[in-house]
C-alpha cells in the first residue's frame, strides 16, 4: 500500500512503504493476550457443558448454564478477535517508512499522527534485532541510533530515534546497509 507522494515544484517524489505481510501477523500476536484466554474459557466450558456429573447436583441441572458460559466466551471471543483485528489492521497499515533525499521519514500513528524525520548525516549506527519468534517469521527489528542517543541507557529501554518494529529480514539488512552508506556519503562530502 503505497501512499501517492505530494506532487509540487521542488518537492522530491516520495513514497512510503508498509513493513512487509508478516509484520501484520507479529502486530497481531502482540494483541493476543485476551484472545487466549478467552479460547481457554470457551473450550473449559464446552468440556464442562459434556461432563454428566452435572445432570444430577444437590442445585439440579447445572448444563444449561455451563452451555451458556460456552456461548458467551465463544462469542466474547469471536468478538474480540475482529477487534483485535481490525485494531491491528489500523496500526499496520499507518506504520510506513520512506527513504527520502536527505533522511528517513517514518510515518506512524492511528488517532495522534507522528511523522519521525531521521537525516542521514545523525545516523550513528543501525542494529538489527531478531529474537526467537522473528527468527521463526523471518522478521527482524531495525533501531537507528543517532548523534543525540544516550548510550547509558538500560539494555531494555530501546527508545531510540527511530524504529521499523518488525519488518522482513532480508528487507531490514538491504535497509540497514543503505542507511549506513547514505550516512556516511553525507559525513564524507561535509567534512570537505
């Protein structure tokens, strides 16, 4: 899904791009806690709704109402999975990158928009990322470090000047040797 770039005297075409399929399906896994727990709840009530033990309670027929709680998990599960969906959809679809004529721009954000500018000449260093499950997927996550990152920071907090969160591997390493070349081309003619 490419956005049509602002067409204007002087204004550089531009085009931002997604992160990739598979990138919807980690940003919908990151969703997912409930939707597990809900499945949990629906098939210990379909179990519970076949046991014949609760024909015959000291309460009387307790069936009914562990049928009930099985349709009403199934359904708050099935509700819940379209909105996980569409929730994923939205942020998947409005998390783009471009690289641009002087800096990468990176477009995220569903009700408060944020558009990051990174130019080339701050970048520092550009680290892929991949832990067990990208591994599987075949995703990596792509941190850009700027002139202005603190290096002090503890091993988990990775706010760093820009971030791709999950884009294909082969994507994110053809990405991270250009961010690199275009930063150093622009360290090399300044410093002349």
């Amino acid at each position: 899904m490419d956005e049509g770039p602002i067409t204007h005297p002087g204004v550089p075409e531009e085009v931002y791009h997604t992160m990739g399929k598979k990138t919807f399906w980690i940003f919908f896994l990151g969703r997912a806690n409930a939707l597990f727990i809900l499945l949990l709840a629906t098939l210990a009530f379909f179990i519970l709704s076949q046991q014949p033990f609760l024909a015959n309670t000291q309460f009387g027929d307790l069936t009914p109402y562990a049928v009930f709680g099985e349709r009403l998990a199934g359904v708050l599960f099935l509700i819940a999975l379209a909105f996980a969906f569409l929730a994923t959809w939205f942020v998947y679809s409005r998390y783009k990158f471009c690289l641009g004529d002087d800096s990468l721009k990176i477009k995220r954000g569903i009700l408060n928009k944020e558009e990051v500018a990174i130019p080339y000449r701050q970048i520092q260093d550009v680290n892929i990322k991949r832990d067990l499950s990208f591994q599987m997927f075949g995703l990596s996550r792509l941190v850009i470090l700027t002139a202005g990152h603190d290096d002090d920071e503890k091993p988990g907090d990775d706010e760093s000047e820009g971030e791709l969160p999950a884009i294909d591997a082969d994507l994110a390493e053809w990405l991270q040797a250009e961010l690199l070349k275009r930063a150093n081309v622009q360290k090399v003619t300044e410093e002349k």
